[in-house]
C-alpha cells in the first residue's frame, strides 16, 4: 500500500501523522518506507534526528539524475537511508527540491516517483509520502504514485472550506493519471474533545458526507517532545494516549484497506 498524506493547508499535521503511521507499520514487522517530498524535511528530521543533515544521497539527488540523463544510473535504493528504528527506512528530504521543481515540472518528469515506487514494490510492504503544503509537482507526482491519500484536518474553520477544493484537485489527478487512488479518509487531528467549535466543525464533516476517521487524534504537548527527541509516539511512549489513537487508526486503515 502506497499512502500519500496531503493538505494544502501548512500546520495541519502531515509530518506528524506521515511519520507516526509508518512507526506503526515497522514497528508491526512491516517494511516500511517514508518518502518525504516536503523541501522543509521535517519527516527526514523526526525519523533521522541530526544525522538527517549529513547524508550522501537525498530526493534531490534522485530527482537531479532525472533530469541529467547518465548511462549508468544510480538505483533507486541508493537514494534510501536506514531508520535507527527496526523495518523503518527514508526516501530524505532537501531544501534543494525546492529549486529543482520548475526544471522538473517542464521536463514533465511527473512520473518518474511512480516508477520508482514500481521498481522497489517487492522491498517495502507499505510505503509513506510526506508532501509539501501545496499543490505542486511533488504533490502531484505523489498523488500519482500512490494507492491511497489521507487528508489531515485541524479543526478549523478555514481548513474545512478549504477541504472541497482540495477533493476536487485530488479528483482531477484521479481522473487524468492515476485512476486506482482512493481517498481514505480525513484524519482529525490536534482533536479537543471538551471545546464546543472543534466538535461542531467535525460534526459539520461527518453531516456533509465526507469520510472522517477514527480515532480522532487528541492535541497533546507530548508531540512536541516526539519531535524534539525524533522518536515517534510508538517509540516515546507506547501507553500514552496520543499514541494509543495512532495504533488504532492505524489499524483502523490497515482492517479496511490493506498495511
């Protein structure tokens, strides 16, 4: 299963939840990979820690080759590095992709991650893509490239308008390149359940149709310590609530559309 997390909205929790979902497949014996298409790294920065800032080979690399035709190519496991967690491994990051993009988006190498997902589908069982907070080339060559997308969503009011335009574009790509992607759900997160507006607004989601998950994943400063530790939730603290909810959505996901 090939897993694309998106929104468009910055700040909603893509990293996170990109990076605590594949602790859980590894972590369950799975081959796990995390592609992290973000030029910000911050998927590379929470599973890597500092060795995430001095590595051989990134994504840029693997996109540059795309775009420099050489008789020999790297393969695509070149460009994959070693979680320090069991079954857990990174596609990295690099402010680099930021500059690469527009060389990439006029050579149409729109395809070239599918390829390579292609080429490494008997190593990994499931496979993890963390995107940037836009609807660009990387986007869109993950959307491309993947079974399923999950949409995190914050609670907030703006990003609830802003969710039907993001269906309509993943629609749009369903459509046009790549027609076997389903969108799993939407993934509340940063969820308070004692405060009146982030009820209402999930309630208005579930009314209007949309496919919302459970569970929803509880705001808790806990995270932040994740992050600062680079160790997921799984890893932290296995009992705490937060990652509790992980495992169950995780599951959750796995029971109805496959690790």
């Amino acid at each position: 299963m090939r897993r694309v997390v998106f929104n468009q909205k910055g700040g909603v929790g893509k990293s996170t939840i990109t990076c605590n979902l594949a602790a859980i497949s590894a972590n369950q014996g799975l081959r796990t990979l995390v592609i992290d298409l973000d030029p910000q790294g911050n998927s590379t920065q929470y599973l890597l820690g500092a060795d995430g800032d001095a590595l051989e080979y990134t994504l840029a690399d693997f996109f540059d080759q795309t775009l420099n035709f050489k008789l020999n190519p790297k393969a695509t496991g070149d460009f994959i590095v070693a979680s320090p967690f069991d079954h857990l491994h990174v596609m990295p990051s690099h402010p680099q992709l930021e500059e690469l993009q527009s060389k990439l988006e006029s050579r149409y190498k729109i395809y070239k991650l599918r390829d390579a997902l292609d080429e490494l589908a008997q190593d990994y069982d499931c496979v993890y893509i963390d995107t940037p907070p836009a609807l660009n080339f990387y986007t869109r060559s993950a959307l491309i490239a993947a079974n399923a997308c999950l949409i995190p969503f914050d609670c907030d009011d703006f990003s609830r308008r802003a969710l039907y335009s993001l269906l309509e574009n993943v629609e749009e790509i369903k459509v046009d390149h790549n027609r076997d992607l389903v969108v799993e759900g939407i993934v509340v997160n940063q969820f308070q359940a004692r405060a009146s507006l982030p009820q209402k607004v999930v309630q208005e989601l579930i009314d209007e149709g949309l496919p919302v998950l459970q569970p929803y994943l509880s705001a808790s400063v806990k995270i932040k310590e994740s992050h600062e530790q680079a160790r997921p939730m799984i890893h932290l603290d296995s009992k705490h609530k937060l990652a509790q909810e992980f495992i169950s959505l995780h599951d959750n996901l796995a029971r109805k559309y496959g690790a």
